[in-house]
DNA sequence: TCATCTCCATGATGTAGATCAATTCTCTGT
DNA sequence: ACAGAGAATTGATCTACATCATGGAGATGA
C-alpha cells in the first residue's frame, strides 16, 4: 500500500480552452501524420480540445473511467500506472512532450491506467469517435495512429525484455537512454534534462526498490558515466551507458 | 547464446490456398469483428489468404522482415521472439488459436520479432493495405482492429506488472491461468490442456530459468494444484491458484 | 521559525532465484 | 532398434537485489 493515495485523487479541473492551434504548436509535426495536408490539419484541429495546465498530481483519467480520448502532452510529462487488487501500484509508463497516451483504454472502453501528472503539465485531448469520423476520410490519419499504437507495442515489449533479462544497471541505463533519446528527438538537450519522476517510480517501473535506484545512480555518478544533483541529470559519456544495454536487434 | 537457431532457421513453404472460407472457420467470430454484416464478410473473405500448415519449427516471419501482413491462428500456436545484440533471444508472447499476432512490424514497416510455430500450425494471413483499404469503408472492422492492438497493448502491460513485481510461483500461476482462460474463451476445455511450449520458453517469457520453472511445476503438483506429465497440464485447484496472482483490478 | 513530511542516500543483513552440476527421460533420425 | 541430442527434473551453492534501519537535505505549512 502506498501512501500517495491521498494526494492523485484531488479532480483536474476541465475548463477554458487556450487559444491555441494545430498549426502554431511545435509539437504538431511529431503527434501528428507529418503526410497530412494543411486542410486536413484545419479539420482535425477543430475537434482537439486543450484544457487548461493540470498542476502536479492532477490526474488526466482514472483506472476504470470510459474512455473516450486519447491525449497528446505540449509540455510537462505524464506517469500512468495501475493499481491491482491488493492496492500496489504498477508505473506502466511515462511520457514527455510531444507523446501520445491513453491508448489503454480502446480494448473495451475503459481505462485499464491512471494518468498523473508528474508535474505542471499541458495536454490536448483528441475525443476518440471525432477521430474515428476524421480517419474514415483521412487515410493516412488512421495509419499514422496505428503506428503510434504499434509504437507503443515495441516499448512495452523492449520493457518486458528489459525486465525478464536485465540486470539493475542495465534498466537504469536503458531508461535514462530511453528519456535522453526521447527528448533530443523533440530537439531538446539530449544530456542534461530533469528527471521529473521520483526515484521511487523509477524503481516501480523498472521492478527495483528504492534503494537499488539510489545505489545505481550513486555507482553511475562514481563511474563517470553521469553527474546528477537530485533530479538534474547530465548524461557525461553515453557510450558506456550504451554498451551496458541490450537492446532488441534492428533489422 | 541458445542453441535452436538451426532450427529456426528453416524457411516457411508458402503455398496452395486451401478451399476453406471466413464463413466456415469456427474461429472468425472471435478473430473478426462481431457486428460485421454478411456482405461485408465476404469482402474480407477475398482478400484473406490461407497458406498451408507450418511444421514445427517454422517461421511465419523472421525480425527485419518487412510488415505487410497481420495473422490470425486457425489452429495450432505461435511463438514470438526477437533477439538481442548478443544472440540472447527474448519471448515476447505465445498465441493460441483464434488470436492474432503480427502487429509489431506496423510501427516502421519492420517486423520487430521473429513468429515462429510451436507444433503444426495452420495461420490466416491478412494483407495490412488491402484491409486499410477496407476498413475506411468498413468502420467496425477499423474499431474491432484497434481494439485488437489494445488488448495487445493491455496484455503487455499486465506481463509488464507480473515481470517487475511478482515472484516465480505468481508468475507461472499467471501464465497457466491466463491459457485457461484464453482456452476457455475458444470453448476448449480449460482445465486440461497441452502446453505448446517448452520449460525454456516458458521460462525465457516470464524471466526465470528453466530450473526455476521446473521446480515450481513440481511444487504445485506437490500442493495438488496442478497434475501434469510433460506438456500436459490438468488443473486441478483453479482458485488456489488465483489467489496466488495479483491482478490489476478491473474498474 | 520551527515542526512535519517527503525524498534520497547508504550501511547491514537476509533470501529468492540464478548458476553449476548430474541424472533420467523423450524424442529424432538412420 | 539404437545412438545421440534435447528436454526436464532435482540437488548444492552462490549472488544480486530486497529488506530493514538510520540519518540528512529540501520542501511545505502553521
């Protein structure tokens, strides 16, 4: 039983919306087709909604909520995860500007996840039945978000790798590669970044404890292989942080 | 380094296209969208290509091959793995009749893992452009295929759960239910049935060794929740061995 | 400003499951 | 029918990580 309970119930407050676009957010390139033509992006920037910054530990939806969207992250990041029946929580995953999640709820309606915010974080909610109508019409729409979902398939299975085989240094140095790959894919510094979850959601993650997480950023930091202060975190030679990983071979 | 390469290796004859149908395989039911109306049915029927029985050992497609099709068992079972940078081979999940597997080359183009038959086999395979091209204009085939890739996604997320929190009895506990009820579901007996798969694999999934997994095979046996001889698996106490999982709790 | 809380770090000890090793059993092919 | 290889079981030992325990450094709030 965690004791964070109290504090991810508080309700996130659906309110005005920015007046904001498709077009102006430099995010659009990478949630959405890069293929779509510009009258294309017109319609389906008419069903987006934006709402209104959630504070740190405002939930985006709740384990067992309808689903109905799917939310693409502007800025901050997003922590989701499910609790099961004895009351332990499970991260399934985290994710940062410009990614998309939500996904888990399409199987049978409703949401197998809670989404949290892990800090101040702005999110666009695309309702799932307008895109449905938009994608009929809109080819590569439809493809483009399998592929987001198939994307979502491969991490969760290099994950399940990453659990069944490796090592504690070999999971801390995937997933501090993984965010370093992420964020300079969004043209943001690839080896200094702030952490914004807890080492405790790392561990939970990752299947470790606390204390291992600890000991593994501590031995990083002596290795020379990273400098980190808290959450601040500089990536100081990639190379061997890489060469502890294993990853699935690309064809 | 394992040892089956060699074996794996084999190529997969594709041939002859046996005279069966969607309408008369006992399994589009469950591998096809429910509400779809007859005619419709029919236009998928065309564009499903049947190929021969795999042997054992088979593969149906190889990691780096590029994704033009998803599949769906008509009997038999499928294994699927990808291999690391060191030859270490990871796998990603086993698939029972009635289920479909193939998804995981939609992100890029490029199969990620390596399909490969457990016994004989016999697989549909469906043409991914030919059903994009069908389900524009079939909406339900579209919802039923995304739904199909999130239960992949949601049972991902459950192995995900069982890797980084639960002991090896949970684990396997988990595994035997979960082809009970996947068996269950096809109207196959759910209490007695043929494991496809060897201790290794069983073990290389959950990420255990194959002495761990023997052994619990032997204590459960020796707790009579279990009988088994080799493959064969009759389960004789259900419940005690639902207790043992911890499942992420259904809203 | 002080009290409380959460997060993080680090040391000491325990244990589940890995590793190593040996034996039997079961397929496969000739 | 037999030889050889792979699959499974079981035992003995080792180790990476969990668990337990303590202390400090920042936050948060009255």
């Amino acid at each position: 039983m965690t004791s964070t309970d109290g504090n991810i119930k508080m309700q996130a407050p659906k309110v005005s919306i920015k007046p904001t676009n498709c077009h102006d957010c430099r995010m659009s390139a990478l949630c959405l087709p890069l293929a779509m033509e510009y009258g294309d992006l017109d319609r389906l920037d008419k069903v987006i909604q934006r709402t209104k910054p959630l504070h740190k530990n405002q939930s985006v939806f709740y384990s067992g909520d309808t689903f109905s969207s799917v939310y693409a992250i502007r800025s901050g990041s997003i922590k989701a995860y499910c609790v099961s029946d004895d009351g332990t929580e499970q991260v399934t995953g985290f994710y940062l500007p410009g990614e998309i999640f939500g996904w888990d709820g399409i199987a049978d309606d409703t949401h197998k996840n809670t989404a949290v915010a892990l800090e101040t974080t702005a999110v666009c909610e695309i309702p799932f039945n307008k895109f449905e109508e938009l994608s009929a019409s809109i080819p590569t729409l439809q493809r483009h978000f399998m592929q987001l979902m198939a994307r979502e398939i491969t991490s969760d299975q290099q994950l399940i790798t990453l659990l069944g085989k490796n090592s504690a240094e070999e999971r801390i140095a995937s997933l501090l590669l993984s965010i370093s790959g992420r964020l300079g894919r969004r043209k943001l510094s690839p080896t200094r970044f702030r952490l914004p979850m807890s080492r405790a959601d790392i561990g939970n993650y990752l299947g470790l404890t606390v204390e291992t997480v600890s000991r593994v950023f501590s031995r990083f930091q002596a290795s020379g292989y990273i400098k980190c202060d808290k959450k601040e975190v500089e990536i100081l030679n990639l190379s061997s942080l890489s060469n502890l990983v294993q990853t699935c071979a690309e064809a």
